[in-house]
C-alpha cells in the first residue's frame, strides 16, 4: 500500500527500519506494543474538522482505528494452481475452524474478501497466538508459510490489494510501478500478465522500480516467487526515473507506459491499526513535508503514461494534503490532459468514501489555513499553494474530485486507503510543443520531449530536489560503444548515486557454442527464442542461462546507460559440470520450466499422482518405483536431465485438475526431482499428502526428513546418481537477508 516515509530523502519508500522497525517486526499484530497509549488529539481534531468521516461516525470510526487489523491472504491468481489452492483451503481448513473452540472462545472462520474476484482473498481475526494453541491452526499456519515461500499465497493488506484491480491490467500492457518495494502489488500485477499459462512470453511486461537499493532486493525476493520472465527491477528516484527508449521498426521511439502504479511514500495514518508507533508520532507537519515530493511522482508518472493509458495514484493516508490536493493539482497542470476515472463499478462490494472538493490545511501547532492568501510569508516554505484546494468553483467542479475513493477502516474492518484512477486523454502541456532535435539527424519521434516547467507547489527547496541523471542534459555525451547485447551498469561516476554493482547483462548470439548441445539434448522447438536468453558474466563458463521477453531484451539493449537494473529475467538452466559426459552441460532449473515447457520435445517423462507421491517423498526412488506407462518412458532415456510432466484427468474429480512440471534427474537405476522444499509440499498437498511439523519440530506425513529438507535450486548431480549439491543466486540470498531486516507495509511474516 502506499509507503509510509520515515526518511524524508528521495521517494523513500520510507519503511519502518532499526530498533523501532525490529520491534514491529517481532510484534506482529499489536503485541509488545502495551507502553504506547492509541490516543492522539490532534489527529482526532484533525479529521473531525475536516469531515472525512460521515457525520455521527466518527466514534465508530476511532474505536476501529484502535484495534488490531484482520490478518488477510491473497491466492495468486495467474497460476493454474489457484483453484486447487482455495479447494485446500475450504475443504480442509476453513469447515474444521467453523466449529473450533479455543479457551471458550469460538474462533471466525476466514471470510472471502466480498469484492475480490472469485474469492481470491481472505481475512480473519486470527492472531498468532491462537494460531499455535491449536494443533489444527499449527497445520493452517505451517501451511500459509509454506504456501506464501513459494508463492502461491500472499500475505497482504486487504486495501493494498486495490489499486492492482484498478489498473485493469491485461497480457499485453507495459506497465511502470513507480515506488514498487516490497512487492505485493507488483507480484499482482505479474499475475494478471500471466492470465494465460499458455503463453510463456506475454507481450507486456512490468518494470519495478525503488529508490531504496537494499529494498530492491525484497523486491527481487517477492518477485522471483512468481518465476517471470517479464518483470525488470530498478533503482532510480521515481520522480525523475529516467525515460526510456526502445526500438521499433528500425528506428528508436520513447518508451511510454500503458499503465503507471503511483503507489507513493505517504504518512501512513492509515496504517494505525498495524503500525501502532503511528499514534504517537502523527502530526499535519508529515503531510506539509511530503506533499511536493508525491506531486513531483505523479507528474512523473503522467508524463511517462501512454495517450489513453491509466494511471492509479494510491496512498496509505486519509489525509487530502497528501490525496485530493495531489490530484487536483495534478489535474489543474494537466490543462484537460487528464481526467479522473468513475472506478465505482469496478470493485462491487467494496465500501469506500467519495473525493472530498473542500478541505483546510493545519500547522503542527493548531494554526488553521483555508486559503494561500491566509499564509504567512515565514510559512512560504513549508505550505504551498498546491495545498489548498482550487478557488475557481468552475474548475474545481470540472475536477470531479468525488470520484477519487477513501476507504475508511470501520466500514470493512480494513486499514485506512486512498486511490484515484487517472486517464491520459492527451500529451502533458508541456510535451505538446515540438521538442529540441539532439542531434541534426534525429526525428521528433528519436527526441528527448521536453521537461515540464519548475512547479512552485513542490515544497521543497531547490538543493532539496534529487538530481535526475536521465534528463539532466538535453545534450548528454553519447555512451562509448558496447559489445552486441552486453547491457553493462551505467557509469562509475554515476555508479555513486545507486549503491551496489551489479553484473552485467550479457545477451547471447544465435551462433553461441552454448546452444547446440542444449537444442540437441531437449531436442527444442525450431521458434525456440535464443535471442532472449542471457547471463549475467563477460568471461568464463556461464554458470546459469536466464531468459527475458521480447520487450524486456528490447529495453535492456537500449537503455543500458540510463537505468540500473537490479534483477530481471528468470532461470531456466544452470551449469551442470559432470553433465557433458550425458551429452548437455546444462540441467533444467525448476523456476524456468513452465517457461521453457512449450518448447522441450525430448527428456519429457509423463507421470501420474502416484508417481508424483513416489518422486515427492522418497530420496532416490529406483526406475521400477514408478507406474508401468512412466517406468517404460524413463528406461528409454539416457542420464541425465530430465521433465516430469502430469497432465490432468478429467474423468478423476479427486485428482488435481492443473497440469504440474517438474524438474529431475534420471540416473543409472533410479530418478530423482529437483524441486525447492516449498514447492515440493506444494505439489504434495496438490495430491493428497500433507507434511508437517509437530511441535517438537519432528516431521509428520509423507516425504522423508532429507527429502523435505531439500534446498531451493538442488544442483550439480555427479555421476552416482544419489549425489547433489546445493546452490542459490546471490540474488535470492540478499532478498532473503532484506526480506529479514525491513518491515514490510504490504508484507507480514505469516
């Protein structure tokens, strides 16, 4: 949801962070919070004489802001999983809680989330204490850990999940999600691309981005779970995030985006009810601080939307400083270029607040301001303009403010939410006129459209404002020339503004060595894109082999001086050295192969549930442990890498109904599956066997303690078929490292 910002500098993404985030984090749902008392007068006058809240409410509305918030779940709906996820679900844990008590108390069952398609998300009032007083909650909560790793379940505020299904994504759409960390919303957005399974290579992509370099890694970490090939992490500055070009046709055209997440750094007091340290730390200051910074990310994210695209700006704070005086500025700027979108139909059964059209600014001192003409001179700094809400009644009428949507936390038992859905009806004001050739043989369309004049509602002072390196010069020195497909960081000087270095992105020819033994070995289909397969090293032996789309190869190879690509790509084989003698170096990577899968035409070994069982929950199982049709197809296979596919039964209600792959390896007398632990109590549970832990830590269920214990990415199978190693990108490890040290605002440990 929006970010809360702790740290003024940049677009934060100010999360909670040291001691005070620590403390949060071990909380978890209000607990360890006693010493802080939920009460604030100033906020509390705050919004009675701002009128928000309907009249007659607002008692309500502060009893509900003081309790705990309802812990909720998503179920990832690209995947063709999701189905069999929620029949788990209702079938085995939802009826048994219906009836449960605890200390006589009787337990909620989870309800669906009334205006979420197809009951894809839940909440409940479960909180972790009572998870671990039952053994039946103890195997909900291990499952929703399980779930959650390897992506199939998110834990996420209910109102985080809101501006996603605005957006109205669909396959082919280049979305931009401006202040993306820690990744649920783009998680949500990956999904909706990925509508289609079928379809390995959507034509749209997401580009995330985050001015938190340390965040980006949690950003990786999130995504990665969803095993992508259209999803490219940055890290820049959203409000002057760098403008980018791609080729069309032969000639080099601006990159625009058909739809823009502008989910950006806010107050948070909309986040009380989960983030108690609020309550004594809330003051109208926060907003008069953050108002230019937001506005400034908005105007980035309109200039960079595409003629007819959408634009959802979304903040996790009920107050208009920071929502309803962000837009209509926006809209005054826009001269008719924008206009706000009526989304009320979009989400029936959600409860929400309609755009308010008159508000009054507050010092932290209790000092009221209706108008900019009521404003001190010694105040010109810290109140703007842009603050206040337009004094031509005409105008402000033509705003049409009442369709921006403010969620209250007592209408829905939810945290407090903002969102507004904008639409680009034509070029920014100042884009309209012809922009400065760079050079004598450039077009318009090759051009760098011009900047939008300095905007005196920023709030902040010239040295405040960051630099934006992309668009710093309407002449910059041309790069030096690079090697075919090598997309290298930018610059060492510029290097200094980003923080960590990053390898580089190195595309591999058609001709590469590497691909004839590989096209051999899985024997791969002739439309096979090679193109679109990477590494991430100049020299030496490639130890993995990542791919991208289309569109994504098409930005890096054009863009590689003007943005830093923290991660992009997914894995679809990696170096195995003892497999030459198999005839291919490489063995298929678990994350990749519902990527490669419409391509492979050999190694492929159809099994059924029973095999599933067989390969999930014993270490080595030997050839003859397998059903008769699979055992004859793996006897006719020489060693070495190999797919296990299952393909669903319609005529077997009780078996899964999704087609399932897996990576493995068939040995001299036996196979084995290379499947991360998660995803393997997955597949496990997807055919009717459950594995937990009891609460001595001791395993229960099908699969063996080694076989459970099984790291993500197990490598390097040696030439005894029993031996393997284990192996995991750097990547993984920081976002597993950040995932541990930042607080999430959309992302609770379950």
């Amino acid at each position: 949801m929006g970010k809360r910002n702790r740290n003024r500098g940049r677009n934060g993404g100010g999360r909670d962070g040291g001691a005070e985030g620590k403390r949060d984090r071990d909380s978890g749902w209000g607990a360890g919070y006693a010493d802080i008392i939920k009460e604030n007068k100033l906020f509390e006058q705050y919004y009675q004489e701002l009128k928000i809240v309907p009249e007659g409410e607002f008692e309500e509305f502060m009893e509900a802001m003081r309790e705990p918030l309802p812990a909720t779940i998503r179920i990832t709906g690209y995947k063709s999983h999701a189905k069999e996820i929620l029949h788990t679900l209702k079938e085995k844990y939802f009826k048994d809680i219906q009836d449960l008590e605890i200390d006589g108390q009787k337990i909620e069952a989870p309800q669906a989330l009334s205006w979420y398609p197809d009951e894809q998300a839940w909440h409940t009032n479960m909180s972790r204490k009572i998870l671990r007083k039952s053994p039946l909650l103890e195997k909900f909560h291990q499952f929703l850990v399980s779930e959650t790793e390897c992506g199939n379940i998110s834990r996420q505020e209910a109102v985080s999940m809101i501006p996603p299904l605005l957006l109205k994504i669909e396959p082919h759409h280049k979305i931009l999600d401006m202040c993306a960390a820690p990744g649920s919303k783009t998680a949500q957005l990956i999904e909706m691309l990925h509508s289609d399974m079928d379809v390995p290579f959507p034509e749209g992509f997401v580009i995330a981005n985050d001015v938190d370099n340390k965040r980006c890694y949690l950003l990786v970490h999130q995504a990665k779970r969803l095993n992508s090939p259209c999803i490219m992490v940055v890290n820049h500055d959203a409000s002057c995030i760098p403008r980018l070009m791609v080729e069309q046709n032969g000639t080099k055209d601006v990159l625009f985006y058909d739809r823009v997440l502008c989910d950006v750094p806010c107050s948070g007091d909309g986040t009380m009810r989960k983030n108690i340290d609020v309550w004594k730390k809330w003051t109208t200051s926060n907003s008069l601080h953050l108002h230019g910074l937001q506005l400034r990310i908005a105007v980035r994210g309109v200039e960079q939307l595409a003629v007819g695209g959408r634009m959802v700006y979304s903040t996790c704070s009920l107050n208009p400083i920071e929502d309803e005086a962000v837009i209509a500025s926006l809209l005054e700027k826009s001269e008719g270029a924008l206009e706000l979108v009526d989304a009320s139909a979009d989400l029936p059964g959600l409860k929400y607040m309609p755009g308010i059209t008159s508000w009054k600014l507050m010092t932290k001192e209790g000092q009221w301001y209706s108008d900019w003409s009521e404003v001190p001179t010694n105040r010109h700094t810290q109140i703007r303009p842009t603050m206040f809400p337009p004094t031509d009644p005409e105008k402000l009428q033509s705003m049409k403010l009442e369709r921006c949507m403010r969620i209250l936390p007592h209408h829905q038992n939810t945290g407090g939410f903002f969102v507004a859905v904008l639409m680009k009806k034509g070029p920014m004001p100042w884009n309209r006129r012809q922009p400065k050739l760079r050079n004598k043989g450039a077009t318009p369309s090759t051009a760098q459209p011009e900047e939008p004049p300095a905007e005196e509602g920023d709030g902040e002072t010239p040295s405040e404002e960051p630099p934006c390196i992309s668009d710093a010069s309407e002449n910059p020195p041309e790069p030096e020339a690079k090697k075919d497909g090598v997309c290298g960081p930018p610059p060492s000087k510029k290097m200094k503004l980003f923080g960590f270095k990053e390898d580089p992105f190195v595309f591999l020819t058609e001709d590469d060595p590497v691909f004839p033994p590989i096209q051999t070995f899985y024997n791969l289909s002739s439309d096979f894109p090679k193109l679109n397969v990477l590494t991430r090293t100049h020299e030496g032996k490639k130890r993995h082999l990542y791919m991208v789309s289309k569109e994504l190869r098409n930005v890096l190879l054009n863009n590689s001086e003007r943005m830093k690509v923290i991660n992009t790509g997914v894995k679809v084989w990696s170096r195995n050295n003892d497999g030459e003698q198999f005839g291919c170096a490489f063995r298929l990577a678990q994350e990749g192969i519902y990527t490669l899968n419409p391509y492979i035409r050999a190694r492929v070994i159809n099994i059924s549930v029973e095999d599933v069982k067989v390969l999930l929950t014993e270490e080595n199982p030997f050839l003859s442990r397998l059903g008769e049709d699979a055992h004859a197809q793996a006897k006719k296979l020489e060693m070495g890498s190999i797919v296990l596919r299952y393909q669903p039964d319609l005529k077997d209600p009780d078996a899964p109904q999704c087609p399932i792959e897996l990576c493995g390896w068939r040995g001299k007398t036996s196979i084995r599956a290379f499947v991360p632990r998660n995803e393997r109590l997955h597949y496990l549970r997807m055919v009717g066997v459950e594995v937990f832990k009891d609460k001595q830590g001791k395993k229960e269920g099908g699969a063996s303690e080694s076989q459970e214990g099984n790291a993500e990415n197990t490598e390097e199978p040696g030439q005894e078929e029993d031996t393997a190693e284990q192996e995991q990108s750097d990547t993984e490890q920081n976002g597993s490292a950040q995932s541990k040290t930042n607080n999430s605002e959309d992302v609770s440990s379950t």
